[in-house]
C-alpha cells in the first residue's frame, strides 16, 4: 500500500495534470474517463494520465458541449453526462470522476458494492461522509496516525466537493489545486 504523503502526492499531480488539459492547453481536452485504472504512476510515483480514447476536445470560447452517447466507466461518469437534465457536459464532467476517483484513494476500496446490505454501502461517498460526520477513521481495515488522517480528511472532503449533483457546485481544477495546497 502507498503511503498517505504519496496518495496526497498522487491526487496533486492528477489534479495538475487535469488542470493542464482544462485550461493549459491551446484546445481544451476533456478526459471522459478519469478513474484508478487510467493513472500510471512511474518509479518515483509521479502520475501520468493515460487512455484518452473517450476525450473530447472543446474548443476554448465554448463551456458546454454537446455528446451524442455517455461517455466512461460507471461508478465515475458524472451524473450530467447520464442526463442532460442535470446541467450541460462540461469540465466539470471531469472534476465529478476525479472527486469519486479521490474518494476511493482515501477508503481503499472501489466505490461500488453490489453486493452490500444497505444503501449507504453501496453508495460509497454516503459512507465517506457518514464517517467524516462521525470522525471515524477513513479506512476499515488500518490504523491511521494522526497526521495521516488529516491528510485523509482533506483528500475526503476536496473528493466529496468534486462529486456535487450539479456542476455548477463543483470546484474548478485550479480550486481543487488550491483546496488541496492549503
């Protein structure tokens, strides 16, 4: 298992990395598919962002876009990308998976349960928060020291931020840089 300074490092070097196809690039590059398995990590644990097969480029002028089909991996498709009704798809689409994908980092496990016995399992950020509400340790089967539960705590709460129903509530990837930083 990595360490809690990694994981924290880890989730920094995502958020940049989706901060960089957001706005640092000349053509905005929406991912569609930010998720455990499509983060590489190389020797020294620096993350890279892989399989950009369900990307979207969006040109700079434009917030919103259009998608004729969802797009990613359920468990981190944002609730918009499911049901224009929500709101339109935008950056924010990628900010949602990132939040989930966070989530599992800090409870160490995936963010689905079919086969739990009640709702708050099987919704895993419902499990998170009801932990965070009650001060419990973020991890089940681990002690976690102090100072690592605080960085526990913040990963938590930053992850439970990027998931908000509606897009428009959700941080952006610089905010999200900033929020972890503090």
């Amino acid at each position: 298992p990595l360490s809690w300074d990694i994981m924290y490092e880890t989730a920094m070097g995502i958020a940049r990395g989706l901060e960089y196809l957001h706005i640092g690039c000349n053509t905005r590059i929406l991912h569609f598919d930010i998720k455990p398995h499509n983060i590489l990590l190389d020797e020294k644990f620096c993350p890279k962002i892989s399989d950009f097969g369900l990307a979207k480029l969006c040109p700079r002028n434009e917030s919103i876009i259009s998608l004729s089909d969802a797009r990613g991996t359920m468990g981190y498709v944002a609730p918009e990308v499911l049901n224009r009704h929500f709101a339109g798809v935008s950056l924010k689409s990628d900010v949602y998976s990132y939040g989930m994908m966070l989530l599992e980092m800090v409870g160490g496990r995936k963010n689905t349960n079919a086969e739990a016995s009640n709702m708050s399992e099987i919704y895993f950020p419902h499990w998170i928060f009801k932990r965070l509400k009650l001060g419990s340790d973020l991890r089940l089967e681990e002690e976690i020291a102090p100072e690592e539960n605080e960085i526990a705590k913040r990963l938590a709460i930053v992850g439970l931020w990027c998931i908000q129903t509606f897009p428009n509530d959700r941080p952006t990837m610089s905010r999200v840089i900033d929020m972890l930083e503090v």
